[in-house]
C-alpha cells in the first residue's frame, strides 16, 4: 500500500477504523464521540459507519467509561475509551489503578484487560485550566499499565492498533498540540513495535530523549545545535512503560551524555526514571550527569505563559550546553 | 419493621402473607434445599471467624444474619446469569458453586482473587467500594451487543451507596436500559456508620430518580428476596431494564473480625434484630406447613458440621504460595520488569534468603 500524507488526527481516525474493521469486538467509548465526532474529532464518521452500539457517546462519568469498559473486557469486547482530555482522566483513576491495572493478576490470567484509553495529553494549544496536563507518570508508576505515546502520524496511526490489540491495558497519550500536523503514514507496514524507542535523528556528542510533543522539540533543537557545531542523537521514546532502555543505552554508550525532555514537572517523572536507570546501566560511559528538561514544580500555569513553562528550544540548547560543559 | 412498602412473604413468626405482585413460587422441597444453603453457609461463617481467632485467617467478613437476603437472591439466578460481588457474598459463591476453600483463599492471605471467575460466572471480590457496579454495568452492557438472554446481578451494601462508582452505574444502567439488577443489602451500617448518615430517604427510592424502579424487601424473609429477585432479572432478561431491590437487613455480627461493634450500637437492637432471623424463620415455616421431621434438621446440621470440618482441613492445607507466583499474570503479554524481578528473586531465593 502506498504511503500517504495526513494529520496525526485523521491517523488516528484511520488506525480506529481499521481496527474496528478487523475486529468486531472493538467498541469505542467516551463523551461526545459519536455525531461530533469527539472534541478533536478524532472518531470523526465512525459511529456513522459502525453504529451506536460499537461508537458508544457516553453519559459525562469517566469513572464509569473506564468501569464499564472493564465488564465489556470480562465479557470478551475490547473498548478504546476516550477521556476528553489529560485533566480528566482523575474520576477514572480510581478505576484505572484499583481494576484495569489488577484484575488479569487476580484472576490468575483468565480475564484480559485488552482496553486502550485515549488519553490527549500535554499543553500548547492556548487552553484553559485541566487542558494541558501531563500525567502520564502516575500511570507508568502502576505494575500492571503500560503507557505509550505518539508523535508522528505515522506512529499514531500504527501504534493505536497495536495498542488495541494488546492483552494488556494501555494508556494511550496522544499529544494534542500536534493533533493538526501533517506527516507521511505508510498505510502498509511499520517496522516498529508498540514500545520500541526510535532515533528520529542519528548523533554523536549528546543523547536527547523524549515523548509525544517534545520530539519535534528536540528535532528543532539538534538542527540549532549542528550550527553550533554540536551533534544531538534524538530518540522518541514512544514506549513510556515499559522504557526499550537497550536502545537507550546504544545510544548513551556511543555518546555519553544525556538529557530528557517532558513537559511533565520534573520531580518523580519519567525523566527521573530514565536518568536513574541510565545512570545505572551506562556509569563508566557517561561523561556528565543526566539532565532533565522538564515542566516546573507548579500546578500547569495560564496559557498566556505556559511557553514559559513548557520545554522550548533554548531551553534543551542550555541543558545540551550543561552536559557538554562536563568536558574537561 | 412495618413499612407498607417492604415486600414481605413470611413474617418473623414464620407465617405466610400474601403480598398482590409476588407470590412464592417455591415447593416445599426447594425451600428445604435452600434452607439447607443458609446453615452450611452460616456454619461456614462461624468457621472462618475461629480459623480467624486461631491466626488462620488475616481477616474475615461475617454474614449472619444476610443469609436469607443471599440465599434468596442467589437461587434466583440462571445458570448463564453473571454476578459481581462485594466481599461479603459467601452465600452468593455458594449458590454459584464456588468451591468454599476457594473463596476463603483471599482470607487466607494466598491469593487476590480465588477462583476461575468465567467458570462459576462470578466475579472476584471486589474490596473498593462500588467498583464492581460499575464493572457489572459494563458486563450487562456486552449482554446486550451480543444478544444473550442473561442478565446481571451486583451487589453493594448501604455504605456504597454513596460512593460515585455506583450512582454513576445507575445513570449507566438507566441511559443504556441495561440487563441488571443492583442488590443493595442494606445491614444499617458501613462500619460504624449507620444507613441514616448515606442517605435521608430510603435508599429504594433513589432508583426511581434514576429512571428504574426500586423495590424494598425485608431481607431476612429468604422467600421474599427469592421472588423479587428473580422477577427483577426476568424482568432484565427480557429487554425491561434495570431494577433496584434493597434488601433491609440486619448485620448481626461484625463489619469484620477486626470491628468492634458494642462501640457503636446497643445489644437491644441486636436483640430485636435476633428475633427475625432469617434461617429460624424458615425452620418455623418448614416445620408448621411442610410437617419437616426433626430427623430431617438434624441431618442438615451433622451435614453442615462435616462441612466445617472440612473446610478447616482444606484452609490448614494452604500453604504459603511460591513468591515467584507475585509475577504470575502481572501483565497477559512479555515485560522487562517482570522479567527481571523474577530474575533478581529467584537468585536471592537460590542463595537461600527465603522468607
């Protein structure tokens, strides 16, 4: 099949109906998903398509989308779930952590928890509060979830069926501020798996690291850095939980220096995570701490000021700089 | 307990009334068959409590006194009828042929679940408070895509009432006309917190505002929750909707071994309470309408006293569970964590620093 250009929104909206086309267990769930089509019109047509009873346009109860998907599990369907944004994902949690998270262990394997929730995560749209958050470590924390993110319409378009067809539950992030930007998908193959850490841009002085928005971040950031005579290696993580740390340390090992970008609040994030294991498994290869680039320590600011608190170019530029300084 | 709208259909004295939209449908030998139920599972209680007194069990959730509301509801269902419930239904997983040591395994502390829940159609446990309605709202859900004539059964006490878990499932269930019936047992207390503090109207009555009907039964009239119950799935099966029954009844015991009751409520309610008993109740009907022989309650007992017996062997023989079994379907497909955990355990218990 041929490769084809298009949002990372219709991506996903092609990824659904193909995996609604090949598996009529898979139902979708969430508020406002059917005749609008979802608030970023992700699921645009699809109730059209494949009815009210697989398009399914909920009472506005997250709790109870998250709930109700785990007795369609039990009962063999396979519900991707829509949270409307990453702000309301908390009425849900409950049942995320308490149910989704455990219930394969305490049925001793006979139950498969095979629900995806969609999860628009991340700021940079001028939104208002609860619209731009990034929450993906609370559910990378918890054994039992997995949690990815993509950041190309191409990924977008394969990872949500992969996600999909998972036994395991997964926290879908979707970066929303690049819901509308265009990128090549082929449509027949993807050389990936769902957690597979990809280097987006082969280099050699300095390791960058990141997930869903911040790739094309980095992106920008390892262009202003070549003109400066300094060469990023940038790798998109898209596997949050678990990390493909090898393919990290590949990378760390040629080198040696690393920093990670997330628009989350740095303390006790993903970030964290990797540079603590990083350091670990590459000691004697690093030639400077890890940095993390990250949100600051506040409650996600007004819009008007949130380029201030989210990750921008110069900002990995001066981490890049610090982690260079180490150079005796 | 006179309350017009209770659905009654023996009093505590063990006589019949008529009630004008369910009658007993039961034969006599049904009912001694269910009767039968209510002693091993409260025997089985009594059981649990001593095994838990002994240090044998971590905990347990006493049910005297809602033998009659389980029974009732439990012999209702059909065969391909699923339920999910609280940690409280012991006579619902005997009804639904849960093997006894296999639902004492959670006490026991060896297990998060128990038992294969798609075999006996009964869900596992569910400890967090009105989790499981939700989840059973969903089960009904699937029902109604795949066309089955089954329904559902959940269950929650008073105390969950008020948890969100469960009014969201009745807005669910209403919007979506689903095929369940929510059985809330109503035992007066969440704990220490008495029904008046979850609600100011009688709980029954919320259904309504939902869209649903609801039914208030005396639970510890076995006969009562029997047709209620099965009206109400019948009801589901059939493409009518949800229904909610609150069964009122009494929590004799314990919230669990590790409550402390006298500090909250006065031995003379329990008194009251111990006079509507729910299995004397029937000990009364069977011996004046059914001429039950004492031969015949004595087998029983010796049966349930064999039972006991039993079970405390079969809970002894459970032993500690291999700590490489905590990896065991943490996640249905491969995970590096998984991996290496077991890997990092299974070298400290070769090295033999074992617990």
């Amino acid at each position: 099949m041929a490769t084809t250009t298009m949002t990372m929104a219709k991506a996903l909206n092609e990824g659904l109906r193909r995996a609604m086309e090949k598996d009529p267990k898979v139902l979708l769930m969430g508020e406002d998903i059917g005749k609008l089509g979802g608030v970023f019109r992700i699921t645009d047509g699809l109730q059209k398509d494949f009815g009210q009873d697989r398009v399914i346009d909920t009472p506005l109860a997250e709790s109870a989308i998250v709930g109700t998907a785990v007795g369609l599990a039990i009962r063999g369907y396979r519900t991707v779930c829509e949270m409307q944004f990453d702000g309301f994902v908390f009425p849900a949690f409950d049942q995320i952590v308490s149910q989704v998270a455990k219930l394969h262990k305490r049925s001793d394997g006979v139950y498969t928890m095979g629900l995806v929730i969609r999860l628009p995560f991340q700021g940079g749209i001028g939104a208002i509060e609860h619209h731009s958050e990034s929450p993906e470590a609370y559910f990378a924390h918890t054994p039992g979830l997995r949690v990815v993110s993509c950041a190309t319409p191409h990924d977008a378009y394969w990872m949500i069926q992969q996600a999909i067809e998972s036994d395991d539950p997964i926290i879908f992030c979707e970066p929303k501020s690049r819901y509308w930007e265009k990128g090549e998908v082929d449509l027949g193959h993807s050389p990936h798996g769902l957690y597979d850490a990809v280097v987006r841009r082969e280099g050699s002085d300095v390791t960058v690291v990141g997930y869903g928005s911040s790739v094309k971040t980095m992106l920008r950031a390892a262009e202003a850095a070549q003109d400066e005579g300094v060469s990023l290696e940038v790798i998109d993580l898209r596997g949050i939980a678990p990390i493909d740390f090898p393919t990290l340390v590949a990378s760390l090992e040629k080198t040696g220096r690393l920093v990670v970008v997330q628009e989350a609040p740095r303390s006790t994030s993903v970030g964290s995570e990797i540079v603590a294991e990083l350091t670990e498994r590459c000691f004697y290869s690093l030639r400077a701490p890890g940095v993390r680039v990250a949100g600051y320590h506040v409650p996600y600011p007004p819009a008007r000021i949130e380029e201030d608190y989210r990750p921008s170019v110069d900002r990995v530029l001066d981490a890049v700089d610090r982690v260079m300084g180490y150079e005796s | 307990m006179i309350d017009e709208e209770l659905v009654q259909l023996l009093t505590p004295e063990g006589e019949r009334v008529a009630h004008p939209d369910y009658a007993c449908t039961l034969s006599g030998e049904q009912i001694l068959s269910m009767y039968r139920d209510m002693v091993i599972v409260r025997r089985l209680c009594n059981e649990s409590t001593s095994l838990q007194r002994q240090g044998q069990l971590a905990l347990w959730a006493p049910i005297q006194g809602q033998e009659g509301a389980q029974i009732g509801a439990g012999r209702a269902l059909a065969p391909m009828d699923f339920t999910f419930p609280t940690y409280r239904e012991h006579g619902i997983a005997w009804c639904r042929g849960v093997p006894p040591e296999n639902l004492l395994r959670l006490f026991r502390a060896v297990s998060n679940g128990g038992w294969d829940p798609q075999k006996y159609r009964h869900h596992l446990p569910t400890i967090v408070l009105g989790n499981q309605v939700l989840n059973a709202v969903g089960y009904a859900m699937g029902i109604q895509r795949d066309g089955a004539d089954e329904a559902v059964l959940t269950f929650f006490g008073d105390g969950a009432s008020s948890q969100g878990d469960v009014l969201e499932s009745f807005v669910w269930a209403s919007s979506f006309n689903a095929p369940i019936v929510f059985f809330c047992q109503n035992n007066q207390f969440g704990i220490s917190t008495p029904s008046s503090t979850q609600s100011k109207v009688p709980l029954f009555r919320r259904a309504r505002g939902f869209g649903f009907p609801g039914v208030r039964v005396d639970g510890n009239d076995m006969l009562a929750c029997y047709e209620v119950t099965k009206a109400a799935l019948e009801n589901a099966r059939a493409g009518g909707g949800p229904t909610m029954i609150e069964a009122y009844t009494y929590r004799m015991g314990a919230h669990t071994t590790s409550d402390d009751p006298t500090r909250y409520r006065v031995d003379a309610e329990v008194e009251v309470w111990k006079h509507r008993d729910p299995i004397e109740r029937i000990k009364s009907l069977l011996v004046r309408e059914y001429q039950t022989k004492p031969a015949a309650f004595e087998a029983i007992h010796e049966e349930a006293e064999a039972f006991a017996l039993k079970l405390r062997d079969d809970v002894l023989a459970m032993g500690r569970p291999d700590p490489l079994s905590m990896f065991d379907h943490a996640y249905a497909e491969p995970h590096p964590l998984i991996d290496e955990g077991r890997r990092q355990m299974g070298e400290l218990l070769a090295q033999g620093s074992a617990h």
